[in-house]
C-alpha cells in the first residue's frame, strides 16, 4: 500500500508535470462558450470539466475540484463534482479535491467521508483548514491512514489577506504560519518513513516566494500544493526553492489561467478546449526547466 | 430593513428563547427509530430534521443544520438539506447554516451564495473561518449587506484542540481568538447604528466559560453563538456573562442533547419527538432563567 504522498511523487515523475490543474467552473465563462451557451448550469459545469480533462489530464500531476464552484448550484451541482472527480479518477489522475473544510469530532467524521472510495465523491486528497486544532483535523488523518488518502493543510493562503492572521508573531518569535507548519510535521510523523512524502501536504501561497522557501525547509516532508499563478499574478520562475533537489516535493496550481486561456489569447471560445492545453503546456514546461 | 442581529434578537425577544436547536442528523442513530429504519439515508435525515422542527421549532430562537451531515450523502443529501432549511424558513425560524467555510475571492462569492434568497440553499446566516484573513470574508460581508443576512466568525471554538492555534499567545500579549474577536469588531463598524446588534456574530464555546465573558467583552455589537453544551459537556449555568445587561448577545446551541434525547431518557426510540421537545423545553427554561 503506498501512501497519497509517494503516490504523487511518483505520478509526477512519471509524467514529469507538477502542473496541478484547478477546475473551477465560472458559469458566466463557461456561457461564452457556444456549446455551453444554453446548457443547463450543472450540465455545463460538468461537460466544461470533462473537456478540460480529456484535453489537458495528461499534463497534471492532479487535479484539483474546488468544491465551491459545484456546491452553489444545490444538489445538480454536487452530482456534476461527483462526476468530474470520477471520470479524473478512471483516467488515472489523482483528485485534490478543494474544499478547506475543518470541524471538529463527529462532524469531521462526516466531511471526511470525501476520503472514503465508498463514499460519495472518492477523492484521493482534500485540503483542510487548521484553526480549529489538532482534534479537528484526527478524523480526517485516520481516513488518510485507511484509504491511503491525502490531506494539504492551510499553512499560508495566497491571497493579501492571509496577513492578517497568518502572519501574526507570536511571543516565541514564530508566525502563525509557522505554528501551522509546525503542526503539519506532527501530524506527518510516524506517517510513512523518514525519507518519504508524507500523506499530509500544505498549503503554501507561490505569490509568496520567500514564504514557499521558508516553509519548505520548515515542513520537510511535505508535498507543497502552490496556488497564485496565473490570475493572482505569481511568477512561477520564483518557485525553485519549493522544490527539493530531487525536483520533486511541491505542484504548482493554475486554475483561470488554463481553463480560460482562451480569453488572454485573444481567441474564439470555442477553441477553448486548443487554448486550454497549451497554456498548461507552457506552465507544465517551464515547472519542469526549474528542477 | 432590518439587520440579521436585529431580526434574530427580536425573534430571541418574541419566543422568550436563548435556545438554536443544532440540525446533525446522524443515520446510526435516526436508523434506530422504526419509522426510519428502512428509508433511504437521504430521506432519513430530512423526514427526521422535519419532524424535530414540527415538535421543537417554536421553542428554538433559530435553527443550525450541520451541512457535513448532508453532504457526506452527496446530491440527494444536499436536496435533504435545501429542503430541512426551506421548511425552518417557512416557520418563520432564522436559519444558521453551519458550513465553516472561508475561501478567497471569487470561491468566496460561489459560497456567499448560499446567502442569497434565489440561491439553492438561501440561509438566514453562515458560519465562516477567519483563518485566510479579512479578504477572504469580503464577498460574504457584501452578501450580508445585499440579504440582511449575517455570519458567525469561528473566534474560539469548543473542542479541546482550539488551544492548538486559537489560544497561542502574539507578541502583542493578545491570544490569536483575541485577534479574530478585533477583526470581527471592525467588519461590525458600520453595519448598523451603535448599541445595534451587528449582523456580524461569532462563533464562542461554551465549554470555556472564562472565555465566554472576556470575549463578550471584546465584541460588544456581537451576538455569540455558543456551542458545547449536551454532548461536549458544557455548563449553561456558567453562562451568564455571555448574554448583556438586557438578556440579549448570545444564543446557545445544543445538537446531539436535543435530537437523541430519547437515549439519554432511556425512551423507546419511538418517542424521539416529545423527548427533544422535553430536552428543548428544559434547555430553553434553564437558559430563560439566566437572564
């Protein structure tokens, strides 16, 4: 049985990408799409998805659901998640799916039912938000332990906000953040051997290039999941630190900027599905000239 | 228009109740009542939150659905939930919709839906985790001022691993909840006149009653949810220094305590309604007697 940690490391060797794919379906998007024009809203949620993956899912090393995206479309949008992560899934690409939940004792047992090949979605990894404490997060760590499963912890969020909280100094000198990373290693011990990926990851914004190498020596362990490039505007060519000197340890996340590359290219809609593959591609290529 | 504090403290005056009646339908448990031994999981769950809110809703100054509860089912469960929160609305029963969520930008707003009217859910209020900082909270902050609508800021919560992050100490000699408790302040500031309950509340324990009043304190136009009394252990009698002056500023949740009060009455299963109803009535009286 490997672990979700060396299982991503060695799907990113194998298909020399850590390009993370983010499917956040934007309806008012999708809609210029004249084959989604007049879908109904799960529908084209869905079958916008499934292009993208039969598109670009040879060049992601995951991909990434956000679950919000989905959810606001009531119980035909959680149906239309439920088959994007399964049609992923049979092709063989491991499914983060994005849903920062975080609670604590039975209702934790229930979100980390998203873990369970039983449940109702089957992601191979979820990301989880830590402010409510190491209890919080046990329910989720045995269900990674029993599916082999995976978890990326917030650590540090990519957007001007994370701040406010995440960056507050503590009486000992530590951020916040670096409590959270802290943390992580924790959790991460006795969790496969030393000198393996863990199963827990962290969250680690790219639009923060001195807090990715930081963060990197802090939780040695641990895959990086970046978020920010792209529409957040953060240069993947300051990413070389996240990486180990093996190349591998971090996956960088691009969501708007593959699945509407069409619009910054200036092209027709419909060639969406062209313009989608070359920008992952592009990022593919350049994530794999810094390693 | 009528701010979401307001509208709750009024709806808290009119029922002379303290009491949010907490909606986490647990199949192991509902499957013990004849009635529900046999039905789908979907229908379980609804039928047995439908039936809690026909024998419980007028004693409950709102209600709070657990949405992990639902969705662990998928789509048909996320049906259940829509219609759980449709019935409590068409009660006239302020709906807290306790999803923990806290994401940025344009995931936020997917989330801030749920707060719309003509959205699929159209809850009263939502809780949210500050933990990707004051950003990541704009689009539900808008979705307040577009609904009359409100938000319950996770500050400290109940479980013993809030100690974790919640309780470490900054430089400044604030613990990181006293961080979360001034940003709360400051997205109250301008949300209604001074003295008006702000539509911006926050998430308390019970289980930490020193805590209780020293963040009432700090959060003054903050009306306090306070979990962790029945299952988690907490003592309603020490919470008088969570309600103001004139009785106002805090409801108090209880989930478990209440739906399977039949248990802990050693009742036939069969009688699950009049037991919650016995369960909610002592709750309610108990906490009416503290103000």
């Amino acid at each position: 049985l490997i672990s979700f940690g060396e299982r991503l490391a060695a799907r990113m060797a194998h298909t020399e990408s850590r390009l993370v794919i983010g499917l956040d379906p934007n309806l008012e998007r999708i809609r210029q799409i004249p084959q989604f024009a007049r879908a109904a809203p799960p529908d084209a949620a869905r079958d916008f998805c499934l292009e993208i993956l039969a598109s670009c899912g040879d060049l992601a090393c995951a991909v990434k659901p956000q679950a919000a995206f989905f959810e606001c479309m009531g119980a035909p949008g959680w149906q239309a998640l439920a088959d994007v992560i399964a049609q992923a899934k049979s092709m063989g690409i491991p499914v983060i799916l994005d849903v920062k939940r975080g609670d604590i004792g039975s209702t934790a047992e229930a979100y980390a039912q998203h873990l369970s090949p039983s449940g109702a979605l089957g992601a191979d990894a979820l990301t989880v938000n830590p402010y409510l404490g190491g209890d919080s997060l046990d329910p989720f760590l045995s269900a990674c332990d029993r599916h082999q499963a995976g978890l990326f912890v917030l650590v540090k969020t990519s957007n001007p906000g994370s701040h406010d909280l995440q960056d507050l100094v503590l009486e000992d000198g530590r951020r916040v953040c670096d409590a959270v990373a802290d943390l992580v290693n924790r959790w991460s011990d006795g969790r496969g051997p030393e000198g393996s990926w863990s199963p827990i990851g962290a969250v680690v914004g790219a639009t923060h290039p001195g807090d990715v190498a930081h963060l990197r020596q802090r939780m040695p362990r641990s895959i990086l999941l970046l978020p920010g490039v792209g529409a957040q505007g953060a240069d993947p060519a300051k990413l070389r630190p996240a990486f180990g000197a093996d190349g591998m340890g971090a996956c960088v996340n691009s969501s708007r900027g593959i699945l509407y590359a069409w619009e910054k290219a200036s092209l027709p809609a419909d060639d969406f599905a062209e313009a989608a593959r070359q920008a992952a591609t592009d990022l593919r290529d350049q994530l794999a000239g810094l390693v």
